[in-house]
C-alpha cells in the first residue's frame, strides 16, 4: 500500500500582539491642566513643552510620548476644555433654552475656557492650526447648540422659521464672549452669580433675534 504524503501541520496561531504601557488618564489630565496654566501665565509664546512638564511633575520624555509639539499640547487642551461637555438644554421653551446657553457660556467665559480663549485668540489670527482648534472646541459645538435650540422652537410653533440659522450662533452667544474678553476684569475676578446676571441681561436681545418674545 502506497502512503500518500502526510497531511501539512496546521499552522501555530500567530502570538497576540504585545500592548504598550496604557495611557494613564490621570496624567494625561495633569499635563493639559499645566498646559492651561503655563499659557495663562505666559501666553502662546512663553509656552514651553520643558515648563508644561515641570509644572505636571513628569519628564518631557512622558509628554513627548503623548504630544509631539506644544501646538499638539494646546489643540488638546482646548478640547478638553471645549463646549461639547454640554448637554442640549430641554426646558420646553425657547426662553428657557436660551437661558441655559447663555448662562453655560458665561460660566465657561469666567472658567477655565475662557482663560485659554484669552491666551490663543491673539496667536490664532496667524496660526491656522489653533485658529482651527478654537473653532472646533468652542464655537462650532456652541453655534449648533443655538441651531438646535431655534429649532425646537420653531417645531413647537413657539416663532415662525428663521433663515440664517447658521448665523445665530453668532448672534446669540456673540455678546456674551464680546463682554467676557474685552471686560477690564480678568475672568477668574468675576463670580458665578455676576456672570448669570449678565447672560439674563443679554437674554432678552436674543430671544428678539430669533423673534422671540420674553415672559416678563
């Protein structure tokens, strides 16, 4: 009897492949708060990746591990610190929705994001990738908040369709980051409550501009 060539042995699954150290959250929030402060501190041109590290406690190695450059390090902070955190607001009313915005949007003037606005906005006028950055972590979030908010409004026959929507955001939210970033008074100097009142100041101008009417 003729043997046959023997079957081939079935190939050896392949070793999984070895995963790096995960990233530690914790420091990764540790650097961009260095980050904030440093740039506040010093501005865009002060910053350095040296600074951010010593002020987090961690070698430059460890930054460069997560960041290849300080704009990399800023683009990132302006994310975290970005709008998207908020929710839509859902009080029933274009009144009280736009009060919600508002009222976000000056507590985050008077926060951490308006520090790092004050710190990029002169530096973005020239620098595409921070312009970008600061578009794409405060205003474009905020613009399509106020989007959604008129048309909710518009749905519940609340006010008649509003061409434009695209530039509401503008015109909602605008004032408030004017009063904020050419106020004399730094934004850590102004308090919660005084930065309530201004947004319900600024309440009735915009509900005007999206053709609304207010209840008092």
């Amino acid at each position: 009897m003729t043997h046959g060539t023997p079957p081939p042995h079935p190939a050896e699954p392949a070793p999984a492949p070895r995963r790096g150290r995960p990233r530690d959250a914790a420091r990764d929030r540790a650097l961009l708060d260095a980050t904030l402060a440093v740039l506040t501190a010093n501005g865009y041109g002060g910053l350095t990746t040296a600074a951010v590290a010593a002020r987090a406690g961690v070698s430059t190695a460890t930054l460069y591990r997560r960041w290849s450059s300080k704009e990399e390090l800023v683009i990132a902070a302006a994310a975290l610190h970005g709008e998207s955190s908020y929710e839509q607001p859902g009080t029933g009313t274009l009144e009280g929705d736009l009060r919600v915005v508002l009222r976000d949007k000056a507590a985050a003037m008077t926060g951490e994001a308006g520090r790092l606005i004050r710190a990029l906005i002169g530096e973005a006028a020239h620098n595409t990738a921070l312009a970008e950055a600061l578009v794409t972590a405060f205003l474009q979030p905020l613009y399509g908040r106020v989007a959604e908010v008129v048309r909710r409004a518009v749905e519940r026959g609340e006010i008649p369709p509003v061409d434009g929507v695209d530039l509401l955001g503008e015109v909602v939210v605008g004032p408030v980051m004017t009063h904020f970033l050419l106020t004399p008074r730094l934004p850590e100097d102004v308090d919660e409550a005084a930065a309530r009142e201004t947004a319900d100041r600024l309440l009735p101008f915009a509900l005007r501009a999206v053709g609304g009417v207010s209840s008092t």
